[in-house]
C-alpha cells in the first residue's frame, strides 16, 4: 500500500502551506498529491502550479467535474499536465451532484452512469490520437449535417494511457468503475465496511469486464489528526462538521450518496437525524449528531501506533493507495501530521 495527500480545494487561505505540504509530500517519497475541484478553484491550474515545484510525486484531479468539461477538452488538458509533469499525471473524474451539475454548470444531472461511460471512452479515444469520432446517447462526434470534421490530438502525450479513476460512492457506479476505470477514489471509507460498501462492487465490475483486482488501484481518502490516544474523541470532534456538511447537507434529502453510504455502514438512524438537523438549518445539533464511531471508523486518528494498526486494516481490507489529507491549526501542524502518516505506514508494514 503507498500513501497519497489530498490539498482539497485551492483558495481556502492555506494555498501557501499547500504547497509546502505538497512539497514535504514529494519529499517523503508520498506517490500522489490530488486537487479537487467544485464551484471554486480549478483542478488542473492547482495541479500544473504543484507539478512544476515538485519532482517525483503524482499529481491528480480529485476530481475533475465531468460537467465542467467536454471530454475533448479533458483529453486535452490531460495530455498536456502528463507532459509538462513528465508523465506524472493521473485523472480522476466524477459527475459531481444535482445542484453543482445543475446549478453551476447548467447541466442537467440525469443517467450519470451512462455519461460517465460515454466521456470515458470520448477521452481515451482521444488519447490515442485516432481521428476522434462517436455516436453515442450524450455525445456525437461531429456533429451531424454541419461543418465539423473529425480532428486528432496535435500533441503527442507522453503517455497514451493515462491512469483514470472514477470518484464512486453508489454500488451501480462502483461496479461500472470496476468495468472502465483503471482505479476508484473513494470517500468516508471505513476498513470495517469496506468489503460490502466498495470492494464487492469494483469486483463484479472487473469480473464484468473479464479482469481482475490486480492492477486496479483502490484509492479512499481519510483525514488524519496526530495526538495522543486518550485524545481521540477530541480530535474526533475537529471533524464532526465535515461529516455533517456531507451526510447531512451534500445534495437533497432525496439524492444524497453520503447519507445513504453511512446507511450502508449501519447508521440509518443517525444519517436521518443528521439530514433532518442539517437541512432544518441547525448544523450546530447536526454535528453534535455524529456518532464519534462514525468518524473513527472513516478517519485515522491519535498516535503514530494507533495510525499504523488502522493502517494495516486498510491494507488487509484491500486499498492500494491511502490517501490522507493532514488536519492541523499551522503548517507545522500538517506537516507533523504528513511525516506521522509516513512513519505510521513503515510501522505497519514491518509489523
């Protein structure tokens, strides 16, 4: 298992200390540094500002918003941060929800697996450099009865496949992940639950596709707090507005992929009371809703020891890149928290 970071999203008023922690990242032998993008800061700009100050780490889009871009332009932009990055790019995709798709793009959020099918193979098409050509539900190429022609990519990538991963929460989008993707960015995984809410799914898709699970790199996000173990349930609480914002008041209370994967994970009960809380405007009482397990269960938090032991579980449960975004009030705080998680997985593996 390696370790990645995830800096979030750009202009936050850390963009400094992001750097620094990308950079300490690099250092420390981390294998990727993903961005993320919504309805703020760009993915690829963040990424092509890390890439050209840092030397062997990845860079990726966690993730680019698939209705933000034409699948066209994404080839394109792909292909032009593997080159300037020296084939360190990786590309992560998502369809975002409802009301980013729809209230900050305009477009309509519906049939998202088939979209998400139908972009994946418009950008890998692209990547070949083949005369870019398509007759699908969402997207033809060229359009039909005007002037376009089909055009092929003028650059010549530094890779003509580019590592792709999907951001999939729901089982019917895992298991598509598991057919197309090449690796899936999962968020609030538990090592507990991983079986039944992730991995059963990306396995079906591989089987689906005639593959397997080798190769196919299994990618959560954890956030990660140092401090001693008797503290736990206080470090604990740093994040009990972050699961509230996404299981309470990420999407509608009819379409909401957080509230329903903390379902799966045995909170029915709780994920309801969180949204009801949430979405009444009292995000104060829908934190205080959280369950601490909830968080533990979905973060790494505490000592170095207890790090590592998590960190084996993750490990043993399947995931191939653990990606941890470092709490802290100060960039020394992060950066503690960054060289924690390096130390913690040399622990865990010698253990």
């Amino acid at each position: 298992m390696q370790l990645g970071i995830n800096l979030g999203y750009w202009g936050a008023g850390m963009d400094a200390d992001n750097l620094a922690v990308a950079k300490e990242a690099d250092r420390l032998g981390y294998a990727v540094c993903w961005a993320a993008e919504a309805y703020g800061s760009d993915a690829a700009t963040v990424l092509t500002w890390v890439a050209a100050q840092t030397e062997r780490i990845d860079v990726g889009s966690a993730i680019f918003q698939i209705p933000a871009r034409q699948p066209a332009m994404t080839a394109m932009t792909a292909a032009t941060l593997d080159s300037l990055s020296g084939g360190r790019f990786r590309l992560g995709l998502g369809v975002s929800g409802p009301q980013v798709s729809e209230g900050w793009y305009g477009v309509k959020f519906d049939k998202p697996l088939a979209r998400t099918r139908e972009y994946v193979e418009i950008v890998r098409k692209a990547m070949t450099r083949e005369r870019l050509s398509y007759e699908g539900t969402h997207w033809t190429l060229p359009l039909p009865g005007g002037p376009g022609k089909p055009l092929k990519l003028t650059v010549h990538p530094e890779r003509e496949h580019i590592p792709l991963y999907i951001a999939a929460i729901g089982p019917k989008n895992l298991e598509q992940t598991g057919e197309i993707a090449d690796g899936a960015l999962l968020i609030f995984p538990s090592a507990d639950h991983l079986e039944d809410t992730a991995l059963r799914h990306l396995r079906a898709g591989r089987e689906k596709a005639g593959l397997t699970m080798d190769g196919f790199d299994v990618c959560p996000t954890l956030p990660l707090a140092l401090g001693e173990d008797k503290d736990v349930p206080a470090l604990a609480d740093m994040f009990r507005p972050y699961t509230a914002l996404y299981v309470g008041g990420m999407g509608s209370r009819k379409q909401n992929f957080y509230n329903q994967l903390a379902q799966r994970m045995g909170y029915e009960k709780e994920a309801a009371e969180i949204q009801d809380k949430y979405l009444a405007g009292d995000k104060e009482d829908a934190a205080a809703a959280v369950p601490h397990q909830l968080i533990d269960q979905t973060t790494l938090l505490g000592s170095v020891d207890r790090i590592a032991d998590r960190m084996q579980a993750y490990a043993a449960a399947g995931v191939t890149t653990l990606t941890l975004a470092p709490a802290g009030f100060t960039l020394d705080d992060r950066i503690a928290s960054l060289r924690a998680g390096s130390e913690a997985l040399e622990r865990a593996r010698l253990a």
